[in-house]
C-alpha cells in the first residue's frame, strides 16, 4: 500500500460487488481532491487520467505529482489511463508507471482491434499492469439517437475478444455516452450480466455522470466494478470557480479560489465513493 494494481482493486470489487470510482483527474489539484476523498472515507480509488490532459500537464510532470501524492496515502489507488488509441502513448505510460490502460481501439475493425490488444495486454504484463479492453465506442451524449445499440457487437464476439486479449476488465457500451445525459438514459443493464457470466470478469461503466443511484446500484451489483466519473469532476471544478468569482467578482488571487475548487471536486469524489458502495472498503 498505497499504490496496488489495478486488478487487485477491481477483483476485490468485483467478488464483493462493489464499485470502485475511477475519477478523471485534471491536474494537481482535482488529483489532491480525489486522493482525499478516498483517504477519508477510507475506500479503493482509481485516478485516471486522459489524453487530453496528459497532452497538457506532460507523462513525467503527471506521474511526478502522482508518487508525490500517494507517498502517504494509506487506501487502495492506482493509476489508469483512459481512452487511449496510440500506442506510443501507452507505451510511455506503462513504462513510466501507470497502473493499467484503456486500450481504446473502438475505431479499427475488431479483429485489428484485438491484434494489437494481445500486444498491449503482453506489454503491460511486463510491467504488473492491466488492460482495459473496447470494441465497441463511445458516443457524446449530445450525438445519442436513441439507437445507442446500433454498434454492439455478439456476445460471442465480446468473449471472443476477451478470451484471445486475456483484458482485465471490458467496457461494453450498454446505452452509455460521455457528457451530460439530456435525461437518466435508458441501459442494457442486462447486457452487463451477460458479459459477465460470459466472461467472468468486471466490467467498467464509462458515461457514470448523470445515471441514477438506482441504475448505479443495479449495474455494481450485475458486476460493474469500475464505475468511470469525469464530467461530474469537471462540472464541479468549472462551476465551483464560477460561483467564487460570481460570490468575490474583485478577486485576483488563485489561493483564494483554489481551496473552493479542491473542496467542490473532494465533495463531488466522496458523494461518488459513497453512492458506489467502496467507502469503507479499504484494506490493508
Ligand atoms: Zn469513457
């Protein structure tokens, strides 16, 4: 402890069923909040981190803050990076240190999809890490047509996937999309239970913002052990900055702000945490 794989999270989890929260960090701050929130009420976290955000903060600066930031952290965390379709980036990431990765291959054929994921999945077994595998995509919620099923692939072929990849955890798209949601969508939560009697490993929920606790608590206990937030996170830290400077509109010192911003993303983190079922759940 602190920092443990990927799976040892997801497994413990998956076998209690529970969700783990695995929140899309932005910077130092937003990365501080979650670590925070998952110390004091002593759950498993996950902190991911995106592309695009790794574009902006750089892989060494992130990981840098990250081993500074769990050096004394006493749960459960690790470090995943999501959605990412270059392999040179996960690469870099896996060889840096990052905990697991979301191979995010949903735009090539499944069958070159799964090619290149039996390479990442062998790659990432070099280091202890763990693979998220996709076949399928994601939409932005504003792009939904209420034909979200349009792209799901068999089962066969999910298992198919799973089986010949050998991927930790799968990410199924069940009516799910990235963003804010125009009302609670409507999911397949069956297909959850499906895949997992299927394949007999977790699954990871992507587009979490904007579900109801009782679809969160159906899908955790179908085996969704990895319950994806980030718009939530993003939501808070833009609109706790608003607030501020709409409440102290003459305001020109960030340390003034910056705490309102961490406590608004540390309450968003621990609502999540609660909400999942892991608050409580470390161990050590
Ligand atoms: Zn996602």
């Amino acid at each position: 402890m602190p920092v443990v794989s990927t799976k040892a999270i997801l497994d413990r989890a998956f076998q209690e069923r529970y969700g783990v929260a695995a929140f899309n960090v932005v910077n130092d701050l937003t990365m501080d909040a979650v670590l925070a929130a998952a110390e004091e009420l002593r759950a498993p976290v996950i902190v991911q981190t995106s592309v695009k955000h790794l574009d902006i903060t750089g892989v060494d600066v992130m990981y840098a803050m990250w081993v500074a930031m769990t050096k004394h952290v006493s749960v459960p965390v690790a470090l995943h990076l999501d959605h990412c379709p270059d392999r040179a980036l996960i690469s870099e990431c896996l060889a840096t240190g990052w905990n697991s990765v979301l191979f995010d291959a949903s735009k090539l054929s499944v069958e070159e999809n799964t090619r290149q994921c039996v390479e990442v999945v062998e790659e990432a077994r070099r280091y202890g890490a763990h693979v998220e595998g996709e076949i399928e995509g994601f939409k932005r919620t504003e792009e939904m047509t209420g034909d979200e099923a349009e792209n799901v692939q068999s089962l066969e072929t999910v298992v198919d996937f799973v089986r010949t990849t050998g991927v930790d955890v799968f990410a199924p798209a069940i009516g799910n999309a990235h963003g804010v949601y125009a009302g609670t969508p409507k999911l397949d939560a069956q297909r959850v239970t499906d895949i997992v009697e299927a394949t007999g490993i977790p699954v990871a929920l992507h587009g979490g913002t904007g579900m109801s606790a009782a679809q969160f608590s159906d899908l955790i206990s179908r085996g969704c052990a990895k319950v994806n937030i980030s718009t939530a996170l993003k939501i808070a830290f833009m609109t706790s900055a608003e607030q501020y400077m709409q409440a102290h509109p003459a305001e020109n010192d960030p340390s003034k702000l910056l705490p309102a911003q961490g406590a608004a993303v540390m309450d968003m983190a621990k609502h999540h945490i609660q909400l999942f079922g892991s608050a409580g759940r470390a161990w050590s």
